[in-house]
C-alpha cells in the first residue's frame, strides 16, 4: 500500500470527496463558518428526531445488502462472497454496518507509513478510502419556491412558513447494482477520516464535548461520492448561468424540481453533538429563486456542449417552468458540506 503524507492526505481526499465550493453551516467548533454562497440558511428543528420505517414497509430501494448485521455477513456487490470474522474492521458506516478490510481500497496512516488493510488497526488510522457503495437517504420529495408558493414565503425571514423539517436519519446502504427512485448505482466511493472524531461540538446544553466523547460509532465517516444508470423525468425550475456567479460558470443548466417531483437520493452528511449524523431541509437562493428542500439543486451540463435543445431557455438567466429528462445522475458530499448534484441534460420541454 502507498505511503502518503500523513493527517494532511486524510483532508485532502476529503476535500476532494465533497466536491462543492465551500462548508455548510457546522455545529462543530473550529469549522468553516462560510457555507456555499447560495445557501440562505439551514432549517433544524432539533428537538425532532425521525426515523424513516419507509424502508421496510415498501422500499423504493432495492438492496443486496443494504444493512451488515454481521461481520460474517457479506456486504459485496451481488452478495458473492462470505468474509471470515476477522475481515471486520473498527469503522462503522452510517446505516449501522461494519467495514470490512476487503472493501478498503486506500489506507492513510498518521504517521505516513506504509499499511495495509489487513494491517490497519485504530491507532495507526488517518483516512481510508473503500470503493463499492455509497449511504443516501430516501427523499421526502417536500419543496417550496417563491415562484408556486409565494404565499407561504415569509421575505423577512427568508422562509416558508409551512416548512418544518426535522432532523431527518433515514440512511440506508446501497452496493454497486442496488436500486433507488428507479436509477441503480453504477459506481462510488466512501472516505472515513480520523479529523471528524477530533472535533468539539457545543451541546444544547451550552457544554462541550469531544467527538470521542458522544458515543457514535460511525463518528469516523466523512463523506461519499456516488453515480447512478437510468433516467429520471421531472417538472421544475431551469435557468441558463448568463455570468459566472458563486461557482457557478457562464452557460451552467441550473434545474429547481417542483414539490413533490424530486424523485432521486439524498446525499446529505450532517453532524452535531446532540443528534449525530442527520441531514435536513435548506433554504436557496439563486438569479431571483429561492426555494427548499433537502438537496439544493440539480447542474444539468452547460449550453454549450448539451445534446439537448436549450433553444427554449430564456437568455436573461431567469429560471422558467420545464419538464426536463436526464440521465447519468451525480452526487457528491463531504461531512457538513453542501451536496453535489449533476447529471446529463436529454430533454427540455419549456411549459
């Protein structure tokens, strides 16, 4: 196994997971305070917590082993293989699994030795990449807009007055060939690294406390990429970036789905003290929308090396009503970052 330069490797790939421009808002002392430039605020009602039963009542996901509930129990794609006892490693992903050495690709050590999985033991641990499978959470498909909704928005407090998301832990594991909102994982990654574990999170309480200190054993987990075959259709918000804006390039396909349409995976890590891992509802703003919901919004390639007939999509950067189709879908998403979302424009149908 390659030897890599210690601690810093570990938040380089993390950096890299992410992919986004900047952090969202964190509980935890010593982050970033500067989230993505479109993001408004963070919706957290913190004194609720939901467990989605979703799952097991009627999937919308279909899994070869979307839980591990032993080490014994193969986690691999198609369920193929039975690793022994000792194929168990100390790492924890956030649908309650355990990590298994067999499906660690990548290992960085604190000091910037050399380590095998085999080898790999908690006291070495820096960062470990494992390649396979990915944690998304079931959508609620609930989105509000200042376009359909206006009567709900409260521009004072930039907020929907009839949106109250709570803290939301409906995480579930998919493996390469799994399916989700009718898309099947082609591919994707999982970064766990030592620099979550080591922070302080500020308790409701007003106390402190060390991440070692709260109990989770996922605490290690930090971020996923993940990227799915199959179409999806739905009806939303398309504009066409006319100047570059936070992070956004000239000619950018921005896509807003409407209430209710928003029929792919979530890929939100959210982390604090009182209620571990979680993701929740964001308000957005964006060349005059803004809305929320759970995701943020969709980049659909740029106009100038789309397929798609963009003809319809009004010049001024405006976002307008569509039915749009795409396929190819992306996510990305580092620990208390905001996610990534793209896929490849096929069809528009301006409405």
């Amino acid at each position: 196994m390659k030897k890599y330069g210690s601690v810093v490797a570990a938040f380089l790939l993390a950096a890299a997971l992410c992919g986004c421009s900047g952090k969202g808002n964190s509980s935890q002392s010593g982050s970033s305070t500067t989230p993505d430039a479109i993001v408004v605020s963070s919706v957290e009602s913190m004194s609720s917590v939901h467990s989605s039963t979703a799952a097991s009542s009627s999937p919308a996901y279909s899994s070869s082993a979307a839980e591990s509930s032993s080490p014994t129990e193969s986690t691999s794609s198609g369920g193929n293989s039975v690793p022994q006892v000792d194929d168990a490693t100390f790492l924890v992903g956030l649908a309650g699994d355990t990590i298994l050495k067999s499906e660690i690709t990548t290992v960085f050590t604190n000091d910037g030795s050399d380590c095998t999985p085999d080898d790999l033991t908690e006291d070495v641990f820096s960062a470990v990449l494992c390649k396979g499978f990915t944690y998304v959470a079931e959508p609620s498909r609930v989105s509000r807009n200042t376009l359909d909704h206006a009567d709900v928005f409260d521009s004072g407090e930039m907020r929907f007055t009839d949106m109250s998301e709570p803290v939301v832990k409906n995480y579930v594991r998919l493996n390469v060939g799994d399916t989700i909102c009718g898309m099947t994982l082609k591919s994707a990654e999982v970064n766990f690294a030592r620099g979550s574990e080591q922070e302080t999170f500020e308790m409701k309480d007003g106390s402190f406390k060390k991440g070692s200190e709260l109990g989770l054993k996922e605490i290690y987990f930090n971020g996923s990429t993940a990227e799915f075959e199959g179409e999806f259709e739905m009806t939303g918000y398309i504009c066409r970036i006319v100047e570059d804006v936070y992070g956004i390039g000239t000619g950018d396909i921005i896509f807003v789905p409407c209430d209710g349409e928003a029929d792919f995976p979530v890929m939100s890590y959210r982390l604090s003290g009182d209620d571990g891992f979680y993701h929740t509802s964001q308000v957005y703003s964006l060349v005059g929308l803004i809305w929320q919901n759970e995701f943020g919004y969709v980049r659909l390639g740029n106009v100038n090396d789309t397929t798609a007939d963009v003809s319809g999509l009004p010049g001024d950067g405006s976002f307008v009503k569509a039915r749009v189709t795409a396929d190819g879908l992306k996510l990305s998403c580092g620990l208390n970052f905001v996610s990534t979302i793209s896929a490849e424009l096929t069809d528009v149908t301006v409405l």
